[in-house]
C-alpha cells in the first residue's frame, strides 16, 4: 500500500473510532468496582488456587457462567449451557521401557535423565540440535530458533531464559516470563517440527543440576517426546558441547547461539496418564452480522497449591494467581457488560470464553478451536487477555500484533485517548497462552500483557497487589480494539514458518 493510500486508511480508521466513542453510552466504561469484584472472588483462598482437580476451580466456572446469565449472553457450551467439557490430565507416572540411547551408550532412567509429565509417549531416533534457550519471543527480540533448521530433529535446550538471575537481563530482570516454562518450550519445539526435546540446566544458572520429580501435576502432552538430561549426560553423548562457554558468550552478546550437534539421539518414553474432567465457560452476544465473530478470551485456572509450574516449589498453599489470570478473567466478564448493555448490537457476534486448562498446556483453548462455538472459518479474530492486572508506567504489551496486515495501525489509533497508553506492539500468534491455539488455525490474533513480575507462579500473586485503576484502563482500550476489529476485514499473516 502506498503511503497517501495508508494514511488516508489511517485517517479513516481514527474518524470511526472517534465517532464510536462519542456514541458510547456510560454503560460501556470499565468499572473498577466490578473488576475488584471479580478478582476478589476468583482470587480467594477459598478458590484453592483454581487448580486442575479443585473445587475451586468448579467455583469459579459456575461464578463466571452465573455473570453471563445475567447480562443475558446466549450459552455457548454444550447442551445449551455455559459450559464446554473436555478432558485433561492430572496425573502421570513412569511405566513401560523408557530408554536413551546416544553416542553408543545406553543411560539409565531416573539416575542419568528422566521424562518430564508432559511428554509425548513414543520412540524418536533423529539429529540433534542445540538451540539456546529454546525462546521465540519477539517482544524481547529473542528468537533461538532464527537460522537453524529443527524439523525432524531432537532439540537440545537450557532450561530457564536469558539472565534470569541477572537484574539488567534481556527478558524481565529477575522477574520470571512465560517464556521459561519448559511446556512452552516444547510447544516451540513442536511448531517448529522438532520430534523431541533435551533439557539441561546451564552451568552459569543459580540452580542445582539434578533431575527434576516427575509430579501429578496435571501437565498435558505436548507432542513431542521430551526429557531433562544431567550435565555430565550430555557431556559424555556430546563431548564437543561446551555449554559454559555457550551460555557466557549468549549473556555477553544478549544474543542466540544455536547449531547442529554431532550426534544422534534415539529417545523412548512411556508413561500412564489419569484423565479428568475440565470446563471452559462460553457466553455469545448476538452481532448485526451473523457470519462474523470476535472471539474475547482469557483463563480462569492457575496452580492450585502449588507443583512442577510453580516457581515456590516447596510451597504447599493456594497459588491464587490473582493477575494470572483472575485479572483476565475479570476484565472479560467486565466487557461482557460493557458490550452487553451497550444500547446498540455489536457489529459482529462476540462470543465471550472463559478457558481452563490453559497451565497445564492450552488444553481449554486447543479443544475450543477442535469444537468452536462459532466456526472458525467466520472467526474475525481472538483477542486474549492474560496477565493484564499491573500496568506499570502506562506500559501495555500487545502480542501478536504482526499476526494482522491492519493491526498496527488499529492499535495505534485505538490508543487516542488520554492519558495514552504506552504500547509495546509486536510478535507473530505464538506465546504461551491461549491466542496460540487460535493462530494456529490461521486466526489472527492479539495477546494483551501488562508484563512480568516477582509474583509470577508464586502464592504471592495476590488481589491486594493489582492495579484496578490500570486494569479499568487496558479493559477500556481492549473495548476500543474490540470495536475497531469489528469494522474492518482483516489480513491474515502467517509468520509461522520456521527461519532457515
């Protein structure tokens, strides 16, 4: 597009904008009262931290599903209900003839490596490939996986992400992302056509090198075959990889170091999973246009009492997750009224999902886009909200915001309202929360987050430490994208080609 045509869009898209909120009824401002609401039932230590096998959880799907009914939203669950039920693992052990083979040695289970829960079960023989950490996220400008070809390789990763322990780190300090978490490396993995995955704690980390408990965590299977290996494993199956000198020159630079190994791995894994039984809430507001829908999302579940994910692993107390993701949560069901007492109908259909499932591997969003409410095909996006509770020094990160030809442009005018927001706007549809689902399936999208914190998967996340001031802000500017998304077709961009 030339520049007059861009700006003359441009233009346009601020005038439409302009003109919905001089027409928007006081009805369709966040409430900051309501949000605190929210969050403070969700957040409860009576919710036991919204665990995978929780009452709590159960509570916090009938409080949701209960709001719905009041603002009048259609069900948009099964049977003409809220809900949507679909299955998920919540325990797991180590059965069969498990087995690591490399270099001509033969290593022994739970003494030399160990699977971890989220294994796929299955037999793998391929290349290794070292590839850092194992992170893309492109709101770092931090891709491991840029110039190194995976499909069909086993990949070779160092748990944990860039500086953790380090204060002016590339990521967050040493304040813990998303990105660490090993089943979001092994979704990477996957995506990116890696059969299996090979986790090792770097020399350089402030944290023992020893094998990890296989716990009953509720971790769901990644689809790939994945197992931590000791150092000295990979030291004697690979004795040309100098891990130390690897990460020191990767902390120095702030930069990826990734390359082929000289080895072959052969990898078996055999586990017995127990299943249960796990809800996502749904709620649908009829639009004027009924072959057009934009899906609103967020997750209500977090850690229960804690486990695998939980970054206080000795701490066996509620994991409340009062910004992850009751802050999400409630800022769905807050603009669920905004739009549902708004005097006019939406432009499109908006279909309001509340997924669980999501920390133990997006299994509520993945079962979501197998069995839409509103197929996929008129699916004009998915705007997820996940950790949107601490808006610091106005700061918004809007993820996957390349996933769209237009969405640059919406975001930017979206946000000509004072005081503005300041964006941190990029980044394909992949990330470890439930937008990736839906990009996916050729959906654009956008992840809203208001950043990492010292809380992050900790008891510690509590509803007294949120900004509701700041959440009533991204509430408000999510409503403002909502409504520009709605006006205008979308150009899909599919970024998810691995870089060769």
């Amino acid at each position: 597009m030339d520049t007059n045509r861009r700006r003359g869009a441009f233009e346009t898209l601020c005038v439409a904008l302009t003109c919905l909120a001089l027409s928007t009824p006081h009805a369709r401002a966040a409430d900051v009262a309501q949000l605190r609401q929210h969050v403070a039932y969700l957040a409860d230590d009576a919710r036991m931290g919204r665990g995978v096998g929780t009452a709590g959880l159960d509570e916090a799907a009938d409080y949701i599903a209960a709001r719905f009914g009041e603002l009048g939203l259609a069900p948009g669950g099964d049977d003409d209900t809220y809900f949507q039920a679909f299955e998920a693992t919540v325990g797991v052990e180590i059965t069969g003839d498990n087995a690591l083979h490399a270099n001509g040695q033969r290593l022994t289970v739970n003494e030399a490596w160990r699977p971890y829960a989220f294994s796929e079960v299955g037999h793998v023989k391929a290349p290794a490939v070292f590839v850092g950490y194992g992170i893309t996220a492109p709101e770092y400008e931090w891709n491991d996986y840029e110039g190194v070809e995976v499909d069909g390789k086993i990949v070779v990763v160092l748990a944990m992400e860039p500086g953790q322990d380090d204060s002016t780190s590339a990521f967050e300090g040493t304040s813990v992302t998303a990105h660490s978490t090993l089943y979001s490396k092994a979704i990477y993995a996957r995506e990116r056509g890696a059969v299996g995955m090979l986790v090792v704690v770097g020399p350089l980390t402030d944290e023992d090198d020893r094998l990890a408990r296989l716990r009953q965590t509720g971790d769901s299977s990644s689809g790939i075959v994945c197992a931590q290996v000791l150092r000295e494993t990979l030291r004697g199956i690979v004795p040309d990889l100098n891990l130390e000198s690897l990460q020191r020159e990767m902390e120095s630079r702030r930069a990826p170091i990734s390359r082929p190994l000289n080895v072959e791995i052969e990898l078996t894994v055999e586990l017995r999973r127990e299943r249960a039984a796990l809800r996502n809430v749904i709620g649908v507001l009829p639009g004027a246009d009924p072959h057009r829908a934009v899906v609103i999302g967020a997750h209500y579940d977090h850690l229960g009492m804690g486990g695998t994910s939980s970054l206080a692993p000795d701490a066996h107390e509620p994991h409340n997750g009062a910004d992850d993701n009751a802050s999400g949560t409630a800022a769905l069901l807050e603009l669920a009224r905004m739009f549902a007492t708004a005097e006019q109908k939406p432009p499109q259909t908006l279909v309001f999902a509340a997924f669980s499932g999501e920390e133990i591997g997006l299994a509520g969003s993945e079962h979501y886009v197998d069995h839409a409410t509103f197929p996929l095909t008129f699916t004009t996006a998915m705007l997820n909200m996940d950790m949107v509770g601490r808006l610091r020094d106005d700061k918004l990160n809007v993820l996957g915001a390349r996933s769209a030809t237009e969405f640059m442009e919406l975001l930017e005018a979206a946000n000509d309202v004072e005081p503005k927001l300041d964006l941190i706007a990029k980044g394909d549809g992949y990330g470890p929360s439930d937008q990736m689902a839906f990009y996916k399936k050729d959906v654009a999208v956008l992840h809203f987050f208001t950043g990492a914190h010292p809380d992050y998967h900790k008891p510690s996340d509590d509803a007294h430490l949120l900004n509701y001031e700041g959440l009533a802000r991204v509430t408000d500017y999510v409503r403002r994208v909502t409504d520009a998304v709605m006006q205008q077709e979308l150009t899909f961009v599919d970024q998810s080609a691995p870089a060769g």
